[in-house]
C-alpha cells in the first residue's frame, strides 16, 4: 500500500532472455571443426615447405591460372549467399523460393567442379603430378581434397533441395536445413584461405 492509501500493483516480470540457439545439429559442428583441423595442418605444412622452398614455391605458382581461381572464387561465395536466401525463405514458409535458391547454389557448384576440372586437364596436359614439385604436390592435394568436399556439398544441396521441394523445412523443422547450410560455408571458408594461400601469396 502506498501513501494513498491504494495497493500498488506488482511490475510485470520481464520473460528471461532466450538462450541462443546453435544453427543445426551439434554433430555436424563437431564433423566442421574436424574437416577444419585437417585442413589446418594442410596449410601449416604447405607454409612451412614453402619457407624452405620460396623460390620454387613462386615459380611455379605464377604458373597457376589465377583467373580460373578467381572465377570459382565468386562461385562459392555466390552459392553461400544462395544458401542464406534458402534459409531464410525456409523460415518464411516459402517452400518453392526456398528450393530455387537451393538449385541455384547447387549449379554454382557445378560450375566450380567444371572450372577445377579444366585446371587440372591442363595440369596433366602438362605431366604435371603429385610427384613432379613440393609445390605441384600441395597445390594437387589440397585442391583435389577440397575439390571432394565441394562434391560432398553438393550431394547435401541436392538432398536439400529436394525435402525444400516437399515442404519439409519452416520454422519448426530448420535443424537439417542449417546443418547442410554450415556444411557449405565451411567449403566456402576453406577455399577463401587456400585460394589465396596457393594462388596469390609470395
């Protein structure tokens, strides 16, 4: 009672905040850190080769065709923000929107396994193999093992695409869709740093 006499009326209890929550399912995290691992000591072992190898290192990358990298650059950056318009036209019930943008993020996969197939025709054209360099050993592993990831990426995007086809992802039931959305953009991560690492750098 206040001094009016009156009872005063309780304040409204503000709802706790809401804890965040992880995009997809926590397994698919844990496989990410450890493709990310694998790749890590990839690029610590190119770079500590490279540093007793410069010379030969940056005669052979300025051999690289670096246009053809770039292009599959914007491909996989493309097919990422395809993937973040798919998710969010899941978490707007848009099904079909959904579906198309997954398709579209799928063909620009496509177009990156195109590009690197090219590189590497000419790559043999040219006897070049994992036993010609240190450096022609690195670049053909590191690109061919990211080369199988983008693959395995687009077999998520496909499967994707289809259960956004039936309706199977909104609000409520997002998990597998964001599970093969972090999927992607680790492909995409991963290629941001071995792209400039074996392409660019000297």
């Amino acid at each position: 009672m206040d001094s009016t006499g009156l009872t005063a009326s309780p304040l409204p209890h503000s709802a706790p905040p809401a804890m965040p929550r992880l995009a997809g399912d926590l397994a698919i995290w844990i496989f990410i850190l450890a493709e990310l691992l694998a790749f890590g000591v990839f690029f610590a072992a190119y770079a500590f080769t490279r540093a007793n190898n410069i010379e030969l290192f940056n005669a052979e990358q300025a051999a690289l065709n670096r246009n053809a990298g770039a292009l599959n650059t914007v491909l996989l950056l493309t097919a990422s923000y395809f993937v973040v318009r798919a998710v969010q036209a899941a978490e707007l019930r848009a099904s079909q929107s959904c579906a198309r943008w997954l398709l579209a993020a799928t063909a620009c996969g496509a177009g990156f396994l195109v590009v690197k197939s090219f590189e590497y025709a000419a790559a043999f054209e040219h006897d070049i193999s994992l036993s010609s360099s240190p450096f022609h050993m690195f670049y053909l592993s590191l690109t061919f093992f990211h080369f199988m990831h983008v693959i395995l990426g687009m077999v998520i995007l496909t499967a994707m695409w289809n259960g956004a086809r039936t309706g199977r992802y909104g609000p409520d039931d997002m998990n597998g869709l964001e599970s093969g959305a972090a999927y992607w953009h680790m492909v995409d991560l991963v290629w941001l740093v071995l792209f400039p690492l074996v392409y660019v750098i000297h």
